[in-house]
C-alpha cells in the first residue's frame, strides 16, 4: 500500500486550511496514495477553545466533517482526519457529552466510500510546561480526553490510532499492538522545542517496539508571531528505518509500505504479542 502524511501549517482559518488540505490531498491522490493522514487541528488551529466550532460540527452544520467525508470518496482513499472539535464522545465509548467549554479533540478515520469506520478521541492532553514563546500549554482546559486506544480494520492491515501527545506514552502503542494493530497513525502538532528534542527518537521507538509501521503527519511551520511547530512528517518502518521524512513547511510524505516485510520482522524476532 502506499500511504501519505500531510504536513501543514494551520492557521486560524478554517476556510484556508481546507483548501490547503485539498489541494494536498488531491496531490496524494495523484500520485497513487491508499490512505492519507491529516494533522492534529488541520482545520481549527489557534482558534481559542474552539467550542462553537465543535457544536457546529457535532450538530452536522460544520464544514470540516463534510470535508473529510467527500475527499476520501471523491478520491478513492482512505483517510484519517487529523483531528476536529466535537462535542459529544465516539460511540460506545461510555464518556459523557463535552462539559463547559471544553470539547473532544476526535481523528476521525473514513474508507475510500467516505464512510466513517472508526474515530478515536486524544486521550493524553498536553498540559507541560515548554519554555518556548507560549510556555505553557493546558489542553484540559479546552479538551475531554477520550476513553483509550482504538483499532480500525482496512484493507491493508488494522489502523492503530493515537494522537500528538500520545507519543509520550509507549503503553497507548503497545494496547494498540495487543489488539492487533500494523500500522500507528500519529497525526500531531508537536511544538518546534519539543519536537526538536524527542520528535525522531519517539517515533522510530514506537515503531521498534510495536513492530509497527508508523505514519506520522505533523504541523510544521510559523502559525503566528508564538506558535512554531516542528514539522518532519515521516514514515517509519517496524525495524526503525525512516522511509520518508520532510523538515519545515507545507509537504507531503509519501512511501510504500510492504506488509510482508512486517510479517517477516516479526517472525524473525517474536515479542510475545
């Protein structure tokens, strides 16, 4: 399957973003992407809370939603929407509606009909503290964290979802892998300060250690005169190999992924999963 990361730098425009997202999704398309991975806040990126947009959206009056069903029929690929703001949980997922003004930060995966077939809600909120230009980050305070890890099945293999922060937390990719997942989607915003320091280490160790392959979509760029974020979208395969990496700005990474070699790596060297 050949799969393709989406590295953007979003801004506060949902409008621009969209036609942003578009005109690399379609650039993807062209060259023979299955799937496609969005970042984290494609669409909604510095927009405060980001609760209206998220009533809107869960409400089905929102653009952002449409916009991903669409792409991924008009297309023919699969497609994991970075994330959107929603209001209420993933079904069956036993959390509560969005409380105050908080929503759930949903990636929200769609085959190549455009049906949705999976959707899991961040779970690890990024509540730290950087020293860049923002300092401090408190994504509880505009975020529910969702109910766990969750695992789609697709053609090609099951889709182990996580989002940004996750990475931090090699117990989210090992459930994922327990449950069968072959494929670790990341689509972040990892901060230019953070992502400089763990960004490549993170992932290539997630990949190792699952024996997953790892598609990691990133923002990757100047959003405003504070928010810098790291780029350096990548594929990674399950022995640790970056497959295909871009640094800074607008870009699309592409790369084949060939599932026997993941059947070999972990024959050659079995973990017990």
């Amino acid at each position: 399957m050949r799969v393709a990361a989406i590295q953007m730098i979003s801004g506060s425009d949902i409008d621009d973003n969209l036609r942003m997202a578009d005109r690399l999704l379609r650039q993807a398309a062209s060259e023979g992407a299955d799937l496609a991975v969005l970042p984290e806040n494609f669409a909604c990126y510095g927009r405060g809370h980001m609760r209206d947009e998220g009533e809107s959206e869960s409400r089905g009056q929102g653009p952002i939603l449409p916009f991903l069903r669409e792409r991924a029929r008009g297309l023919n690929m699969w497609l994991v929407g970075g994330t959107l703001p929603l209001t209420h949980p993933a079904e069956g997922s036993g959390m509560a509606e969005a409380d105050g003004r908080r929503v759930y930060a949903a990636s929200c995966v769609f085959d190549a009909r455009g049906d949705c077939v999976g959707r899991y809600d961040k779970s690890h909120l990024f509540d730290a503290e950087v020293g860049d230009s923002v300092g401090t980050y408190q994504e509880s305070t505009y975020l529910c964290p969702g109910s766990g890890p969750q695992v789609v099945e697709s053609p090609w293999g099951r889709l182990g979802l996580s989002v940004c922060y996750d990475l931090r937390f090699p117990e989210h990719y090992r459930e994922l892998r327990i449950a069968g997942a072959d494929i670790l989607m990341v689509p972040s915003a990892f901060t230019y300060a953070t992502g400089k320091a763990h960004w490549d280490v993170l992932l290539r160790a997630r990949a190792i250690e699952n024996q997953c392959f790892v598609v990691a979509a990133n923002q990757g760029g100047r959003h405003d005169e504070r928010r810098h974020s790291y780029g350096g979208s990548a594929i990674i395969h399950p022995w640790g190999q970056i497959l295909a990496q871009k640094g800074q700005g607008e870009a699309l990474v592409m790369a084949d992924l060939d599932m026997d070699e993941l059947r070999e790596c972990r024959r050659r060297m079995p973990m017990g999963l």
